[in-house]
C-alpha cells in the first residue's frame, strides 16, 4: 500500500531531484524509519444524535515534514460525513487548514470498515508552515440511534515524512467524542494566555474579539 513516503520518492524522481541509484530503482522502498516527539491528535468534540462536528487534527511538530498520514479508528456509532457524486463516488468531509497546509492536497478513504485513512501531501515538497494548531478538519456525524456518552476516537500508524523521504513515527493517541443532545455554543470569556484559541479556519488567534472560535477542541462563542 502506498505511503506518504512513497508520493515524496515519486515526486523526486520526477522532479530530478538527486538521488542515489540505488533509490532510482526502487523508490517505492520504505525510508528511513525514525521514531520522533513530535505530535500528532485529535481534539475532544461534542456532537448531537444525528448531527456533524468539525474534528481538528492537530500537529506540534518541532522537524519539517511536507507530507503526513495518519489512520483514525471510529466507534460503533461515529462516522465521517460524506456525499455522492453523480459517478457514484463518496467523497468524505475532510479538508486542509490551509494556513499551516499552503501547498498541499488530501486524500482520504474508509478502508476494512471503520478505518479512516488520511494521507496529506504535497507536490511541490512544500513543508507544512508553523509548529502546533489544526493541519486538516473532518467532519465527523454521530448516528441518529447513538447512544449519549463518551467514544474514543483512535488515532494510529501516524507517519510524518520529509521532503528527502524519512519517515518518523510519533506515538498512537487517542480522544474522546461526546454525544450529547446539549451542544449549544456557548458564552463564556476565556483567557487566550492558558488555552489554544483559533477561529474557524484553523489560524491561532492571540487577542480574541466578539465571535466564534475553538476553544480546546470545542466552539465557543465570545461576547
């Protein structure tokens, strides 16, 4: 199965990017596998039965890597949200924050039924800008029976990539989706200085104003 490393191979070699011969012939071969501090989860959500929620995937990295992928494992009762074309292909609801992805596509796929596959890369070898905050946003739907509660979202067989094709592995994380019909936003004051804030398109915000934001994985609305 192809990786991220594997679109970066492929992207050098079409690119002439020097390379030694004996990656030429295969460069398809998996890199160099290095584990790694950095970083990447999931933010806690709340949803309502029947309903969708913006899941930020986030990444705290301190190396450069222009490409990533990462597998989430979804509970009975939570989906990726999706829609059929007219060819009858489902695309699910995922998409980059393009504030930290600048030159970069995503893929995604459900493979062996709950198994939800990311794969974000970029052609250019373009390194994803900033250290922390949100790299991709899915929208993930709780079932109209679903049970309220608390579900564990998995994430796993994460593989960041750099432009001259090592791989590094962080560590599987999980978080926690909540059920609940009560998800009205709420009014709250916070204090940017001991939470992470960012407004709807993924960007950090220091001095947050009246409006919407993400608090900690959460929507929250600021008077």
């Amino acid at each position: 199965m192809i990786n991220v490393s594997d679109v970066n191979a492929i992207v050098n070699v079409l690119a002439e990017v020097k390379t030694p011969a004996s990656a030429k012939k295969n460069f398809l071969a998996t890199a160099n596998e290095v584990t790694t501090n950095d970083k990447m989860y999931c933010s806690n959500i709340t949803v309502a039965p029947g309903e969708t929620a913006t899941l930020p995937v986030n990444l705290e990295n301190s190396g450069k890597y222009c490409s990533f992928q990462f597998d989430i494992l979804l509970p009975k009762g939570i989906t990726v949200d999706s829609t059929v074309n007219q060819n009858g292909k489902v695309r699910y609801s995922a998409s980059l924050v393009t504030s930290r992805c600048v030159d970069h596509s995503l893929t995604s796929n459900l493979i062996r039924g709950n198994r939800y596959r990311v794969i974000v890369f970029s052609l250019s070898n373009t390194d994803v800008e900033g250290v922390n905050g949100p790299v991709v946003n899915i929208k993930l739907k709780a079932e109209e029976d679903a049970a309220e509660g608390d579900y564990t979202l998995k994430m796993e067989r994460v593989v960041l990539a750099t432009a001259d094709e090592k791989e590094y592995y962080p560590a599987d994380s999980e978080s926690t989706v909540t059920v609940s019909a009560n998800t009205g936003v709420n009014s709250i004051s916070i204090d940017p200085s001991s939470v992470k804030v960012y407004d709807l398109q993924g960007r950090k915000v220091n001095k947050p104003t009246q409006g919407v934001y993400i608090v900690n994985g959460k929507k929250v609305v600021i008077k």
